[in-house]
C-alpha cells in the first residue's frame, strides 16, 4: 500500500481511510463484478466454441457406417447426461449382487409435532362437529 499512496501522491493513512469506506468498497465491487462477469463471458464462449467444434468431429466420427457400436453408445450416452437427461446419479437405485437397495429418506420431525397431530385426529373422530364448524362435512340424507 506504501507504494501505491507513493504513486498517486497521498499518506497511507489517507489512502488506507479511503479504501475502507463505504463508497469505494462499494464502486470497487461494482467493477470487479463487471470486470468477473466480463471474463466468465468469454470463458463461456470459449468453452462453447470448443464444445461445437468436438461436436462437429464426433459426428463425421459417427456418419463412418465402420464406426464400433460401443463408441456409438458411449458418445449417445454422455451426450445425453451432458444435456441433463436421463436420471441423475443419487436418484436411481443401487444394484448390487441380484438386490436393489433404493435410498431411504430420513424425515425428521420436531418433538412432540406426530403427538400433536395424532391427538387432533383424535379429538376430530370423538367431537360431534357443530353447525358452526366450517370443517364438518354435511351429514349424509338417508
């Protein structure tokens, strides 16, 4: 920091207040973001550009009737997980040795929230439903 206060022609004191304060954090940060989102840009069409041209020697790859089954599979395969179809790792169940052991999801819940609940049932079986009772379902004509 000394060196920059040196070249701009002010204290580091002067220079370390300015920095700390909110207006240039706040205009520092704008223009790095601009200046980030600027490169993730051109990052995104580089990557792009590489991703068409892969694409366009995979095919002429393909259109050869000699081309192997298994190279045909394996490309159509991760071309469709690169798009974000078909099942996503987690979600499938695990084969293992002639079993399938799917995931379990473990649901907690509160203390005493099942008690509650159970004890609304009940007292919603037991209690004849007054005609002021917006939840009663209208007795059936017999």
């Amino acid at each position: 920091m000394e060196h920059l206060a040196q070249e701009i022609g002010v204290s580091r004191t002067w220079l370390s207040i300015v920095m700390r304060s909110d207006v240039f954090v706040e205009e520092y940060t704008k223009r790095r973001m601009a200046q980030n989102s600027h490169l993730s840009r051109a990052i995104v069409e580089k990557q792009l550009k590489v991703a068409l041209k892969a694409l366009d020697k995979i095919e002429l790859i393909l259109d050869d009737d000699e081309v192997e089954d298994r190279l045909v599979l394996d490309t159509a395969t991760q071309t469709i997980r690169s798009l974000g179809f078909g099942p996503s790792a987690g979600s499938a169940p695990k084969i293992t040795e002639n079993e399938v052991t799917e995931r379990e999801t473990i649901r907690q819940v509160a203390p005493g929230v099942v008690e509650r609940a159970r004890e609304r049932i009940r007292k919603s079986r037991v209690s004849e439903p007054s005609d002021g009772d917006v939840r009663a379902l209208p007795a059936t004509e017999g």
